[in-house]
C-alpha cells in the first residue's frame, strides 16, 4: 500500500497517480488533445479500409504493478523477445527483471500512464479477444499488417508516432504502439527518476531491492531511449 507521503511527488501524473487530466473515448481515459486527434486519425484510416481502435490506452500505478506483480510471480506468461515461454523459476532476479521489461514497462515508468500512449488493432480483421499483440500480427500476412504500414506512413499527420522502433529504443519494438508526440514529449521531459524512487520504495511491487539498485539504468534504457517524434 502505498502511503500519504507519495502526495508530495511532482507531477503524479507523470507516474499513473493521476487521472484527473484524462478524458473519456471508447471507455479508455486519454488526454483531451490526444483523444481528439486518435479520432482524426481513426476517420482517415476509415477512408483506406482500416478500422483503427483502441485495445490499451490508460493504466493506473496499481494496475501496471499487478500486471508486473503477476509476472514476477509466475502467474503470469513471460516471453522471450521472440515471443516464446519462459520459465521464471530458472531465472535471477536480475534476469528475472529483464525478462519481464521485454514487453511489460515498469510500474510507474510507462507511457500508458500518460494518456498520451495507445495500443490499437485493425478491428476488421481481428477481434479485441483473439488479439495477442505481437509482432507477426503487424507484419507480412498479419491481421494488422496494412495497419501497420498505414500508420508508417501518416500516423505523423495527426500528431503520432511509434516510440518503440527496432534499434532506437530499449523496449522491443511495438508496431501497435501509438504516441501523441505533442504532449507526450511535454510528459517526458518533467519525467525525474527519484519521483519513481519514492513510489516504488514505498510500494508493494515484487523485486523491489534488485530493482532500486538498478533503478537509474532501466529509467535511462526504457523510459528516456526511445525514438525521436517527427519533429525532433
């Protein structure tokens, strides 16, 4: 349980404490600006046959350190970056950390956080339920592959882009993964690593002391390197 002192981090937003900037679309919370200009983007893509939705937008603190939780814990699936099982018993915890930050950000330090962020799918071609979001449905024959190229090419019209691209960020590439750059760049650059010391001190997540003695790496390798938005 987190205590009262966390009232005093700057920018709870910043750290998923704070909703209160979030506006309501498809019973996901984003950001006002960036739920006007996903419905923009969404129309257009309309237009080439492509039905953009939401299936992540908004994530609390707590909801992402349950997800973290889960996986730490072996109730949840772990995968490799090629999208295979993993045994969680075999691992350190310092692998264990690894494995987890492959597809799952550290709670406090994701862009989900932000309302800024979405994942979305081709809703023509998938349903919400049989979606695993992985890279073979976004590539070659994949139901999100047109998609996919579709964003590559105009999701910067509308103020978006993909901040997990291969070899210019340290989370594994997301081709699902939608960042509205005008306000999302605003969030990153309040962004203070010891704000997320103190929440995750005086928090309940699992390998809580292997991950404050790395703390200052995995903020440098998964929340400040990523890629640069069309305008930087």
């Amino acid at each position: 349980m987190l205590t009262s002192s966390l009232k005093s981090i700057a920018h709870p937003a910043l750290y998923g404490l704070d909703a209160e900037h979030l506006v309501s679309i498809d019973q996901f919370l984003l950001t006002q600006k960036t739920a006007a200009a996903f419905q923009r983007l969404q129309k257009h893509a309309a237009d080439s046959g492509i039905n953009i939705q939401i299936c992540s937008a908004y994530r609390d603190f707590h909801r992402q350190m349950a997800i973290w939780n889960a996986k730490a814990n072996g109730k949840r699936v772990l995968l490799d970056i090629n999208n295979q099982a993993i045994d969680s018993k075999c691992l350190s915890e310092n692998e264990l950390i690894d494995c987890i930050l492959t597809w799952s950000a550290l709670p406090g330090a994701s862009r989900h956080h932000w309302g800024t962020d979405i994942d979305v799918f081709d809703a023509n071609n998938i349903q919400k339920a049989d979606l695993a979001l992985i890279t073979d449905e976004y590539t070659g024959n994949g139901p999100c592959a047109q998609l996919a190229s579709w964003l590559t090419q105009h999701a910067h019209e509308f103020g978006f882009y993909l901040p997990y691209q291969p070899n210019k960020s340290g989370v594994s590439p997301e081709p699902w993964h939608l960042s509205y750059y005008p306000e999302s760049s605003q969030f990153m650059s309040h962004y203070q690593v010891e704000s997320l010391r103190q929440l995750l001190s005086q928090s309940e997540i699992a390998l809580q002391s292997a991950l404050l003695k790395r703390l200052d790496e995995l903020v440098e390798e998964y929340v400040f390197y990523v890629a640069q938005p069309p305008n930087q």
